[in-house]
C-alpha cells in the first residue's frame, strides 16, 4: 500500500515517513479521533492531532477517482445521516461486481432532480449506460428513464452489496452518533464521505 500511494505523491513535505501518514489516516478512519490517534502514535513520531486531519484531507484528495470503464451492474440507495442533528440523505453507487464506490452525492431532500444530478456523477465512470438495480423509491423512475438506463427493482440479492456499505459507513459514523457536528457544512460533509469511499476503494483492491 504504502508503494502504491507514494507513486501519487500526494505530499510536498516528507518530514514525517509516509508509512505513519498513512497508519495515522487509517486509524482515523477505523473509528478513533484525530488526538486518539497522534496520542497512540507518539512513539512512532511526535505530531499533532491537525496534522493526522490534513493528512487525511490530502490523501483523500490525491486518491484517483474511479476510472471510467465499461460496467455490468450497478447498485443505487440512498440513507439517512444527521448534520448538526437535521436529517440529510446520502447517495450512494457500487459496482456490483468490482465492489467499487462509483459515486456518492448528499442532498437534504430526495427527488426527481436529486436522483438525476445524482446519476450525472454515476455515468461519470462508465463508458456504458449498464443496468441498475434500486429499490421502489419514486424519485429514480423518472431519472433512469431520462439518463435511458435499465434497471430492476430488487430488495435483495445483488442490491446487498450496497447495503453492506453502507452498513461499514455506518460502523464509522456510529462513533459520533451518525451526526455530523455543528461546524460542519454539506461541503465539508461530502469531502468527508468521499474520502472515506477512496480509502474503501482501495483498500479493496489491495
């Protein structure tokens, strides 16, 4: 891992190893907070608890998006997470069979609109229109048939493997609640689910 991160150069400064970069990020995101994390890492090399946050924000930004290929089956949903206690939705596409994040987008409300602006950044990584499967939500009709993709309805089956995401998501965010805090923005918020989504990538690739 630490090799094929170090061919994306994602820092200018190496005064910290790479290998503590990356271990300090990936305990974050296991679960622990930035302090816990450059508290149990001082033996290795004394940092501060904004040093493992900009860590993180820079290799989160300095991961490759997916690539755009030719796709089989694709898996929609959408769930429920809190900012600053209100309810927004998080939308969510895996690839069925390479079990990639494709896309993710969080809106406050779920619609016709959310459900196309969401799909733009969907087709983004396929060279194809493949088939989709979602669940009865009525805000996907209409988006699907405007983008002239196929899909099913399906509840379960091969739609899990977006369940099951969301489901180690959730294992994360239970830590604060699934709340996001209240200094928090949507921006912010996004940034932090798509990280999140490249270190499950590739962390499933490796």
């Amino acid at each position: 891992m630490v090799d094929r991160v170090e061919r994306l150069q994602p820092f200018r400064w190496h005064r910290r190893p790479l290998k503590v970069k990356l271990l300090s990020t990936l305990l974050y995101h296991c679960g622990l907070s930035y302090r816990v994390v450059a508290y149990a890492l001082r033996g290795e090399s004394r940092f501060s608890h904004e040093s493992v946050r900009l860590w993180s924000k820079r290799l989160g930004e300095a991961f490759p998006k997916p690539e755009a290929r030719r796709r089989r089956l694709l898996a929609l949903d959408e769930t429920k997470l809190k900012l600053a206690g209100q309810q927004f939705y998080l939308w969510a596409c895996i690839d069925v069979h390479a079990k990639e994040v494709l896309a993710l987008r969080v809106s406050w409300a779920r619609s016709n609109l959310d459900a196309e602006l969401f799909l733009r950044r969907v087709l983004e990584a396929c060279l194809n229109k493949p088939m989709v499967l979602v669940d009865r939500g009525p805000w996907y009709t209409q988006a699907l048939q405007d983008a002239g993709l196929r899909w099913r309805h399906v509840t379960f089956g091969q739609r899990n493997r977006i369940e099951r995401w969301f489901g180690v998501l959730k294992h994360r965010t239970k830590r604060f609640y699934n709340s996001f805090p209240h200094h928090s923005t949507m921006r912010s918020v996004q940034t932090y689910l798509e990280t999140y989504a490249a270190w499950y990538n590739l962390l499933t690739k490796t």
